[in-house]
DNA sequence: TGCCTCTTTGA
DNA sequence: CAAAGAGGC
C-alpha cells in the first residue's frame, strides 16, 4: 500500500498543484499536512499577530473544506517541520512525501534538511507550484544572475514556460485510510485573541475559488485599461491578487494562462494584458533576487548602503509611529497608511510614495518600513516586500536612483486630483476643497489634523546631502 | 515609476 | 509670463 504525504505550505490550492497531482497519480492514499512553524525556527511567517495570518486561517479553512469534499482530511500539526514530519511518516508508514518549493533562505535550508533526513523512509520530491520557471534556470551569458528587471524578463519569456496548468484532481482521492492525529485551525492561533481581524476581512474574499473569481473579474472588467487607470489608487484597476498569490489560492501559471486566452479573445486588450503580466513578471523577479541575493532579506543589495548615515532609532523612533499611524500631516501619504490599517493592502503607487518619505525625508532605515509592511499586510511577501522596499530606497537591484525623491503633495495633486482616496481614508479632510486638500496647511478651514511633520523642501536636501556621502563609495559587491 | 532650477520660446 | 525643454541631483 502506497501512501504520500503532501505537505501543503504556500500552495493552499487544489487545482495546478503539482505536488498533489503527482502524488494522487502515484500513490493509494493521501495524507495532506499542515504545519505551523512559527513555533520552531524560523521567520519564515510574519508575526502572529499579524494580517497575513488572518488571511492564512481563512484560507486554510477553505482549503480544509475542498479536501473534505474530495474525501482527504487535511492534518494540522505545529513545531519543527522535520520533527513533525518524521512523526507523521512513522505513524502512517508513509512511502512517499511531496511537497512544493520555496525559495526562502530559512525555508530552503529546512526543506534541504528533510530531504536528507527522510529519504531513507520514504521518496522524497518537491515540485514547482509558485513560479514561472525557476530561479536557478534564468542566468546571464556569463553564468551570473540578472539584476535589471527588463533583460530578465525578456530572458525569462524567450526560455518559455512549458508547462501548462495542472487540472483539479478527479473527486474522490483514491482510498484514504483513519486520520492520523490532528489539531484544529482554531488551535493554530493565526486568529486574534482580541477580534481586530473582522472588519480587515471585510475587504477580502479568500479561497481558491474566490481567486478565480477575483481574476475573471479583474480580466473582463479592469484589464484593458489597466496601463492607465492603475496609477490612481481611487480606482478599482489593479487586480488584488496579491494575497492569492501569496499563499498559492492561484498559481501565476493559472494566471498567464488565462490572461493569454482572455487576449486571444480580446486583441484591443494586448497593452493592458502585457503590462498586467509584467507585473507578474516583477514578482518572479523578487523571488529570482531573494533566491540568489538570500542576505537581503536583511541588508541592501548595494553594498555601498551599509554606510549609508540614516539616522539613529532612538531619534527617529516617534517619526517611525507618526508615521506608521497615518499621522504625517501629509494626506496621501496618511491615507496609504491607514488604508493599509484598516484592511491589510495599500495600492502599490502609494507604497511606493509612502516608502520613498519614509526612506528619503524622514531617513529611517528601509528594514523598518519592511518590517511594518510584513506585520500589516496581508499580502506580506518576503521576496516581493524586500525587492520593493530596497527598489524604492535606491540600494536594490535595478533600484530607482537614490535622487528620485516623491513629492507626496505633487503625487498627490498628479494621482488623486479630486482628493477621492484621500476623502475616504482621512475623513476628517472630506470638507476641505480639491485645491487645499492635498496641504491641508493652506486652507482656513479648522480641521482636527496634524501638522506636517517635516519640511519637503529641507528634507529632500537633506537626503541629497546624505546620498553624497555614499556616492563616490565603492563600488557594489 | 521624480523633482527642482534655469533657460528658451512665443504671445 | 506661462509653458516646455534641458540638465543635475
């Protein structure tokens, strides 16, 4: 009797899962695992606290219910991952352990480890369910690996991406025997004791289905204007599968694969549907960047940054809050801000201005504006979060030049000109004029809102200056 | 996927 | 003197 334990991790889907699908063509039975590793090592989940784990319990939940209804329980285990799935495979007499890769440092390290240690007892086979192609597949003529998105791109396409997505599983799985122990989602504590979560998961609607959903509806409703409208972060024009993408209720091969029948049927929709997959084009290339540069989940790319004066925590630490609180005193920024509070997602122009004020008029450390990101969103992603945070300080891979300073009163009038996002996130300015809302400190009218915290003209100087010091560095590792 | 300053242009 | 372009950070 062949059993396979498929050890779910960021692939929470049924369909395009390639670890799933082999092993119901190989083996008798399944035993779908899942486990909670925020005990054991290892920083590969973001605190507990956090959005992103309120979106992991919803979509657990709903990966929970499709197994169920194919006739497989999905197992719920919490620790180390080699000692839990040791256990599991001495319980059941497992033959065959599968799983799909990740691309992370710690993850990748723990992954190796069971590898070796488990291959005596069982087959051991991991599988690629998250990316295109491979990080390890997409090098420069020299053997090197790319650091400008658009050569790796152009690359990545002209080796193709042979494989085409994997159906849904035939219901039911073949002859699943007595469950092995389990604990409950509700054990695994990714909801909070103190029902914050609510009204965040208002915004969202988790699952596999409801990410195919979100697709068709972004592809028939909002792709053909994309290039244009998703600047504007009033409008509904990006697609909000980030969290999706995340946690792997869709696959980004699913993905391209119907955008490019959807443009088949829709040739007026080619520029809209390009620029949507480079988008998806950029997050292969966070994970390309985290899997060759893994030490920049904590240090800049650009070595010459690791002499960069930003100023000391202790001066800086109730800038951070301001901040942090949506309490700048500059609208667009504190609407980004509090957009982000209040639902666990900011629209990606404003996280690059609010990043860029952060890094570059307030110059705080681009690590503390990561690690904000990672604890509130619920889309938080270690490669995409660490490429864009680093992109946006100017110490990246192909990085905007450190003199590209936003102006969040100019972007503000430029993106949001009829202050729409900002009426709806800093309601306490909705009375002020089109004009005087993007500086609140022109208008006459009283309103209870903070000062602006720093002077945009001093500061951006300032960065300059301190942009000066590195410089004439030497040059990049 | 930047902003500022200075200069030129044309009314 | 508004608008547009060039060049620098």
């Amino acid at each position: 009797m062949s059993t396979a334990i498929v050890w779910f991790r960021q692939d929470l889907r049924l369909a395009d899962n390639p670890a799933l699908h082999a092993a119901i063509e190989q083996c008798e039975q399944i035993i779908p695992v899942f486990i909670d590793e925020t005990s054991g090592n290892s920083g590969l989940l973001p605190s507990e606290s956090s959005a992103s784990h309120v979106w992991l319990h919803h979509a657990l939940n709903n990966l929970q219910q499709r197994l169920l209804e194919k006739g497989a329980t999905l197992i719920f285990r919490r620790g180390d991952a080699l000692e839990c799935l040791q256990q599991l495979q001495q319980e059941t007499g497992a033959t065959h352990l599968y799983w799909n890769r990740r691309y992370d440092p710690v993850g990748i390290g723990c992954d190796t480890a069971i590898k070796q240690q488990l291959s005596d007892a069982c087959e051991v086979r991991s599988f690629n369910a998250s990316l295109l192609s491979e990080p390890w597949a997409v090098l420069k003529k020299d053997g090197t690996p790319y650091r400008v998105f658009t050569a790796f791109w152009k690359m990545k396409r002209q080796l193709g991406f042979p494989e085409l997505p994997l159906p849904e599983p035939a219901s039911p799985f073949k002859g699943i025997k007595q469950n092995p122990e389990s604990l409950s989602l509700d054990d695994l504590g990714y909801l909070p004791q103190i029902r914050w979560d609510k009204g965040m998961m208002e915004y969202w609607k988790t699952g596999e289905l409801a990410a195919h959903d979100v697709l068709e509806n972004f592809l028939n409703e909002q792709v053909p204007d994309y290039k244009t409208k998703r600047d504007f972060p009033a409008s509904p024009a990006t697609s909000q599968l980030s969290p999706h993408l995340h946690f792997g209720t869709i696959s980004p091969r699913q993905i391209l694969n119907r955008a490019e029948a959807f443009l088949a049927e829709n040739p007026g929709a080619e520029t809209g549907v390009q620029c949507f997959l480079s988008e998806v084009g950029w997050r292969e290339f966070a994970y390309y960047l985290l899997y060759h540069f893994p030490a920049t989940t904590s240090e800049s790319l650009d070595k010459r940054f690791t002499a960069f004066p930003w100023r000391d925590p202790e001066e800086y630490q109730t800038d951070l809050i301001r901040w942090q609180q949506g309490q700048t005193g500059f609208p667009l920024i504190d609407a980004g801000m509090r957009q982000l509070w209040a639902t666990g997602w900011m629209h990606n122009r404003v996280r690059m201005i609010v990043a860029s004020f952060l890094t570059k008029n307030l110059l705080i450390p681009w690590q503390e504006g990561e690690s904000w990101f990672r604890d509130t969103l619920v889309d938080a992603d270690l490669a995409s979060n660490t490429m864009g945070w680093q992109w946006v300080a100017g110490c990246g891979a192909d990085a905007a030049p450190y003199f590209r300073i936003f102006n969040p009163v100019l972007q503000s009038e430029k993106f949001d000109k009829s202050g729409e996002y900002i009426r709806h996130w800093v309601p306490e300015l909705r009375n002020l004029t089109d004009k005087t809302i993007h500086q609140p400190w022109t208008s006459d009218a009283k309103v209870a809102y903070p000062t602006a915290m720093t002077d945009l003209k001093a500061s951006r100087v300032r960065a300059l200056e301190r942009f000066g010091v590195i410089k004439n560095a030497t040059s990049p590792a």
